[in-house]
C-alpha cells in the first residue's frame, strides 16, 4: 500500500517540514503553497526542500477563502502527481496544518482493508443535507445556482444559472479526501476533456466543497464512496479562526474517531504534536 500526499499550504514552511518528517520516507508527497503568501515564507520553504527529496512543488495559484483559487490549487495537485509517473495506490488530499494521528502503518493497513473504497464526504445537494441550516449566499442551492464575481477578496451573487455543468447531480461535502488511483486518474481525464466544467465552477462560491464531490458521485465510482472523510477537525468550539486549534487535550477524542489525520494545528502548540507521536502514532 503505497499512499501520495497532495497538500494544499499558504504559511508555516517550520511546520510543514514536521510533517513531511512524520509522512513514509518513500511516500511522493506533492504540495501547492499559495500564490499569494508572504514572499519570506516561500522562500523558507524552497530552503528545506533539499533536506525532504520525496517533495515536489506544483504551479502556484492565489488562493482566497471561498474562490476557485484552492480548486485550481487541487487541481495541479492531481496532475503533477498522474505526470509524474510515480506508482501510488491511494492519494490523501491534506492542509499544511494537518496532522497523522495513526502510525504510517496503520494508515496503510486501514486503507488496505478497505481497498476499493473511496473516502469522500458526498451528499447531493438537492436533498435535505447538513448545509441546509446555512444562510444567505451559504445556502447550498445559492452557493453553486448562482454567477459569483470576484473583485479582489471580495465576491459578489449576480444572477441565477439555468442548469448544472454538463446536466449532473451537484453534490457536496468536507474538502478533504483519499481517493484511489483509479479515482484520481479518472478526475485527471474528466478535467482534461470537460473544459465547461471548470468554467462553471470558477463562478461559484466555496467550489472545493462541491467540485470533486459532484465529478466522483456521477462517475463509475459513486457506489465505492465511503461517505465520510477520514480527518477529525472540531467546528463546535468558539476559538476563530476555525476549525479550533487542536491541542494536547484534544487527543482523547482523536483518538476516539478513528480517523486518520486531524485539522488544525499550530507549531506554537509543540505538546500537541509531541503527544501525538507519543500516544497514537507509535501505538497505533
């Protein structure tokens, strides 16, 4: 069980070169840092990559909350990893704040046991769903019916569209995914032969919560999706921005999920990373 990372990161090149340490030696690891960060911590990050040869860089894309930027961002993701050549069973789509919470060896025995399976929050969003207690322009039916313009960070709702791309079944779900190779070489092609599809999105709000959900659950793969993803995140604590800021008192419910990496953490919390590796990494 060989498993790529492609990881999407915009600051902390310290932390990142953490969990690059704590990822298979021999795992191709991919990684998108944001067009827009601060120039100082690019440039950190081009000066650790000599020390971790298992990484390549894929083309920058600005990437503000809420725009097509992070989809772009995903999107060179999965073509540097399928150009590259490199033999993969699974690709984990993760941040530069996540974390493993389970031994290398779990994840790939968890992973093996469920071969096959394609694990991705996915829902259609034309059926009751989690959003559906979101206001305004969050609204799932406002997110993606309508045209959004971006004017620098800001977005503004135009006009309704008539239909969905290509007349498929919207779905949506948590950003982070792991997805098998087929999977992610059917992605790889779909985006190559449907240049309508990216267009439709680039107008739309939040699209990394609905892009790759919708391509996957109207694909020979909708019945192999797992329903869930398999990163712990904690959204019900008033601690901006969010998801909270994971720490050492955090681990207990890590632990508790049985998923496989947690969002977010920080490197100023040096005992939560610590106690990971302690606890669940080395035991798991």
């Amino acid at each position: 069980m060989r498993l790529a990372y492609l990881i999407l990161a915009h600051d902390k090149p310290r932390q990142l070169a953490r969990l690059f340490k704590a990822l298979p030696a021999d795992s191709p690891i991919f990684i998108h840092f944001d067009g827009w960060a601060k120039p100082e911590n690019w440039q950190q990050l081009t000066e650790i990559l000599p020390d971790h040869p298992n990484v390549q860089l894929v083309r920058r894309h600005g990437c503000r909350w809420g725009s097509f930027g992070i989809v772009a961002g995903t999107l060179e993701l999965i073509r540097g990893l399928v150009r590259s050549g490199v033999d993969f069973d699974y690709a984990a789509l993760i941040s530069g704040a996540d974390y493993p919470i389970q031994s290398n060896a779990a994840i790939a025995g968890f992973l093996e046991r469920g071969r096959g399976t394609e694990y991705m929050e996915s829902f259609p969003l034309d059926e009751p769903n989690r959003w559906d207690g979101n206001k305004g322009r969050y609204a799932a039916k406002n997110r993606y019916n309508f045209y959004y313009l971006w004017i620098r960070s800001r977005n503004f709702k135009l006009f309704r569209r008539k239909r969905p791309p290509l007349d498929m079944r919207l779905h949506g779900g948590s950003q982070w995914w792991v997805l098998s190779n087929g999977a992610i070489n059917h992605i790889y092609q779909f985006i190559s032969k449907n240049k309508s599809y990216i267009s439709y999105y680039r107008r739309t709000l939040i699209p990394d919560e609905s892009f790759f959900q919708t391509i996957m659950s109207n694909s020979p793969y909708k019945d192999r999706i797992s329903g869930s993803d398999v990163t712990f995140a904690i959204w019900n604590r008033p601690e901006p921005p969010y998801p909270a800021i994971l720490g050492a008192t955090d681990i207990p419910g890590m632990k508790a999920s049985g998923k496989l990496f947690a969002r977010k953490f920080d490197l100023g919390k040096q005992d939560a990373f610590d106690e990971i590796d302690i606890q669940l990494r080395q035991h798991s």
